[in-house]
C-alpha cells in the first residue's frame, strides 16, 4: 500500500481494522502497533534495552563529577528507576542487612 512520505494513513488503518486481519506493522514514523483481529490496538511489547559492552565502557569511564559516577553505578548495579535513587533516604537502607527498602510512589515508608 503506497503511503505518503512511508506513513500510514488514518484510511488505511481504518481498512486494517474493517478487515479483521491480525497484523503488527509500522507507520515508518517510529510508531509500531499490533492489531487483533477483533481490531483491538496493542502496544508493541517492549524489548530489553541493555547496554553494549562499548557503550558500558564509554558511560563508566566517561569524565563526570564523583557524585554522578557514584549514581551511575548505584543504578547501574541495582537496577532502581533514577527516582527511586534520587527521593532515596537513609533511613531505609540497611548497609549491617545489605538491604535498601526502596519507597513506592514517593510517599513515606
């Protein structure tokens, strides 16, 4: 189907739909979407995003100040969202357990 540009038309996704076909397709724009055949749109499944071994040497030898070296690895090897890290007290983490109860929604523990 000729687009204009390689983006799809709100008229051809309304055809797609129409037809009941399951399909998983582009709109060339960086948009990706899955249709069921029931015409129910679905977010794509997120893939993993990981780090190359390049691209980990580069981020961890990069010249920043000490305070964000130390975060970079402190997310980096717990896995923790930024705000997690950032709203993070001392009072919830427990270096004697090597625990760190992380807060959910920024409220109070």
């Amino acid at each position: 189907m000729a687009t204009k540009g390689g983006l799809l038309s709100d008229l051809q996704l309304k055809h797609w739909i129409e037809a009941a076909v399951p399909l998983t397709a582009s709109d060339g724009g960086g948009l990706m979407f899955s249709l069921s055949g029931a015409g129910n749109a679905t977010p794509p499944v997120r893939k993993r995003l990981m780090l190359t071994r390049t691209e980990l040497q580069l981020l961890l030898n990069a010249p920043m100040r000490r305070p964000n070296a130390l975060a970079i690895r402190i997310l980096l090897a717990t896995g923790v969202r930024g705000e997690e890290l950032f709203t993070a007290e001392w009072k919830n983490v427990h270096l004697d357990e090597a625990r760190w109860h992380t807060v959910q929604g920024g409220g109070a523990a």
